[in-house]
C-alpha cells in the first residue's frame, strides 16, 4: 500500500511541476516571435512608436522567461530521484534530445538573451534584431527537443533492448528525432502556446483601449497579435487534425478515451458535445453517454484517413475483436508476462554462465519484447486511462481552440477598421479570454499525458515500473515545497507584470 502512495505521490509531484512549467512555456514560444515581429517592423520603419511597443513586450516576456526556466531545470531533476527506474531503461534514448537541446538550442537562447535585453545601446539594429529571431528561434528549438524526447515516450522506436544490462539502447538515432508523433507533437504545441501569446497581448492591449491609454500602440500591437494568431489557430486546426491521426495509429486507446468510445464503429462519427455516464465500466452494457452530439463520420475520417474503415472503441482493445484483427490486452498481458520471465531466466543464466539457456531465454524475449510493459498489468482493465478526464480535457480545448479562432477573426476586422474602442464589451471579453488561453493548453497536457496512462512509455513500461522506490512521506515533503514554491514564483511573475503593464508603454523607451 506504502508503494502505491509513493508512486502516486510521484506522479503528482512531475504533474504539479509540469502544470505550472506549461503556465510560463507557452508565452515564451509564442511571445518571442511576436516581439521579433515588432522589432522587424521597427527597424524597418524606424519609428520610435514600434521601438516603445518591442521594449514593452519584452519586459514582459524577460519576467516570464525567467520564470520559466527555473521550473524546468526542477522537472529535469525529478526525472533522476522521482523515476529513476526510467531513467536508467531508457537514459541512453530519452538522455540524447534533452542534451542536444541544452547544448544547441537553450545555449544559443540563452547567449542572445543577454544582447536582446541589453544590447540596445551597444549593438547595431540589424544586430539586435537578429538577435531577437535567435532567441526566438532557440526557444522554440529547445521545444523541439523537449517534445521529441515526449513523443518518444508515446511512441518508442528507434531503440534496441539489451537484456545484460537490462536497458534500452539507441539503435537509431534519426528515427527518433524525425519520429511522425515527436514532430507533429511539436507543431501542435508549439502552435497553442503561439496562440495563447497572441491572446495575451490582445488581452492587455484591450485593457489599454479600454482605460484610454496608449491607444495607438495597443491597436498595433492587436494588430500584429491578432495576425499571427489567426494564422497559427488555422495551422493548430491542421496540426491537430494531423495529431488525432498518429494518435489513432499508435494509440488507439488514448483516442477511444478522447471520444468516450466503448463500442467500435464503422465510420465512427465525432463527439462534439456529450455528458459521460460516470458508472460505465469497460466490458458492461450501459450506454457510456447520457447525452451527445456527433458529427456523422468525423472520427472515422480523422483516425483512418477514409470511409468504411473500423475505429476501435475500448471494449475492443481491452477484450480484442477478432473480426477486425485487433489484439485485446488479455492476450498482450500473456505476452508479457512471457518477456517478463525469459528476462527473468537470461538473468539467471547469465549468473550461472549458461550461454545455450541464455541464447534460448533471449530468443523467447526477442519474441515477446513488444508487450513486456503488459506483464507487469493485474488485469486487463488496467490499460484503460481514467476516461471521464481525457473525455472532458479533450472537448475543453477543442472548443476553446475553436472560439481563439473565432475572436482572432473579430478583433482583427475591428482593429482594421479602426473602431474596435468602440465595442466596449467585446475589448473586455479579450481581458477575460488570457486564463482561457491557458486552461486549453493544460487541458491538451491533461489529454496527452493521462490519456495514455498507465504507461510511462507506451507498452514498454508502466508508471509503477518506472518510479523510483521512495519513502512516501519524502515524497509529499518535497509536494508540498515545490507547491509552495512554485505559487510564490506564479504570485511574484503575475505581481511583477502587473506593475510593469501599468507603467505603460512610454516608460520602457
């Protein structure tokens, strides 16, 4: 019982250091190329006006930025005391994206940060400016690498089990960085923290219109804002649609949870509004919704790419559909618990020098190695994500990506048209909208990461496994510090912002 406490204490730990990492990383990606934008104009026009507009968002964005880093080195961390069972199976493969983005990518981030903050005076435009777009470049970068390595995750190729030592080894390097879930996975969230910048400079742009300040300069800034989250909420449309796809391809039980599909289909239809039955267990008869809205056929074109194609629902993963050809999780468990044994025996044969049971041991592992993270499952049901969270996740950020769409689109027109002062309820709906940005992009952290529970890498490793063997009260003490530390830090950043957004634009000259 003390075990699972520990695991589970574990688990919230890294989710409460992510949750809070993600509240600061999306308006660095995003904000970075905004302010490298502005500059451009600037130094282009070389108007004093658009130097005042890059000087004030990047106050902004230094805040943030330093924020932010400081709880990412942390996560890192916990990688080595919270999972370091996972860190060793896999240090070899998931160690690779996460030193080349420290070396490459934060490295040159980090060095035209200084010039970019500093350098205003000391440089030449051209000079700073190209600094910016390298800050921008190496924080997005740095992204790539940190959402590679997560893909992987999700997706693990590339790699060679070595039974001697019991790890996982690099066999490929070029298949993990170019994996189609690691790249797509980058675009889509790279893409929703473009999305939350840009509704972050509307938001207080509008806050200046409506307090009658700065008029001028936060019209240029919504229109620049406004712009380029248009722009990127079509490319996130794109990009998750592309998302569902692999998601269907590698992990189809994540996409049946997504949809709160039971019940396979043919030309599976997309829920696009629904209440769950909370009591609906995998394998009753129960209908899992007590009321829906689907798009007739949607899901089906998404997870397969066609028409009259099957897209299985969880009864068929956990119990197999032998007319479709899919495998249920009782036959995986046995699977499983085979690799678990014959590594068990390779073992044993090692110690006793026995080459020929240690040939015969490896064979039967080879054989089985795909479902080893099955034989450490109780019961088949044990695969199944908690549903009603991944359901819910899912539609929130859908529906708040769909109505960023829409808002980028009025206030865009408006500011054109140069009468957007005038719609005082409007410019007040885009102050309210900043936390929104913010809830669809951790409701999308929700959907990736408990939706595809209970693996800490798909099929090869559940959490249990993947922990470290820790006293749980160790566990809760350092909880309570990061959670206490990490509210100080979101207190201090939003205080800090607040008295910089009332200074105004003038004063950042």
């Amino acid at each position: 019982m003390s075990e699972i406490a520990s695991v589970d204490w574990s688990r919230a730990q890294f989710a409460l250091t992510a949750i809070y990492h993600f509240l600061f990383v999306p308006l660095t990606l995003g904000l970075s190329f905004i302010i490298a934008i502005m500059e451009s104009i600037y130094v282009k026009t070389g108007s004093g006006q658009w130097l005042k507009i890059t000087k004030f968002w990047l106050k902004l964005f230094g805040i943030n930025f330093a924020i932010g880093v400081a709880t990412g080195i942390i996560m890192e961390f916990e990688f080595g005391t919270n999972w370091a069972n996972y860190s060793w199976f896999v240090g070899d493969i998931f160690g690779a994206p996460l030193a080349i983005e420290g070396i490459l990518a934060f490295f040159m981030e980090a060095t035209f940060f200084a010039v970019m903050f500093f350098g205003w005076d000391k440089v030449s435009k051209k000079f700073h400016l190209i600094s910016t777009w390298l800050v921008a470049i190496g924080s997005n970068l740095s992204a790539l690498w940190i959402l590679i390595a997560n893909g992987w995750m999700q997706y693990p190729i590339g790699m060679k089990f070595n039974p001697a030592t019991a790890r996982m080894e690099m066999e490929n390097f070029f298949e993990v960085a170019l994996s189609p879930v690691g790249i797509i996975k980058f675009l889509h969230t790279v893409t929703s923290g473009y999305v939350i910048s840009a509704i972050f400079v509307i938001g207080i742009s509008a806050w200046f219109i409506l307090k009658g300040r700065y008029l001028v300069m936060a019209k240029k800034s919504i229109v620049v804002a406004a712009s380029f989250g248009l722009v990127t909420s079509l490319f996130l449309m794109f990009s998750g649609d592309e998302s569902g796809y692999q998601v269907a391809r590698t992990q189809p039980m994540k996409l049946a949870a997504m949809e709160g599909l039971y019940k396979g289909e043919t030309n599976a239809g997309l829920v696009a509004m629904g209440i769950l039955d909370p009591s609906k267990k995998a394998g009753d008869n129960k209908d899992p919704f007590f009321l829906e809205i689907k798009i007739p056929y949607m899901l089906g074109i998404i997870a397969t790419r066609g028409f009259n194609n099957f897209t299985p629902g969880i009864d068929d993963l956990v119990y197999g559909n032998e007319k479709h050809g899919i495998e249920g999780t009782v036959s995986k468990m046995e699977k499983g618990k085979i690799a678990v044994a014959a590594l068990k025996e390779y073992k044993d044969a090692q110690k006793a020098g026995d080459k020929a049971a240690m040939s015969a041991a490896q064979s039967k592992l080879e054989a089985n190695m795909n479902f080893l993270g099955y034989g450490y499952l109780e019961k088949p049901t044990d695969a199944v994500p908690p549903v009603g969270l991944t359901f819910y996740s899912f539609h929130v950020m859908v529906a708040l990506g769909s109505y960023f769409l829409a808002l980028f689109f009025v206030v865009l027109y408006l500011c054109m048209a140069n009468n957007i002062e005038n719609f005082k309820k409007l410019l007040w709906l885009c102050v309210f909208t900043i936390p929104l940005g913010y809830v669809a992009a951790e409701a999308g952290w929700i959907v990736a990461e408990v939706g595809r529970q209970p693996w800490v890498i798909q099929d090869l490793m559940t959490v249990g496994v993947g922990a470290t063997n820790l006293s749980s009260i160790n566990v809760k003490i350092s909880f309570i510090l990061f959670a206490v530390l990490f509210t100080a830090l979101l207190i201090a950043e939003i205080k800090i912002m607040l008295k910089q957004i009332k200074i105004g634009f003038e004063n950042h000259a």
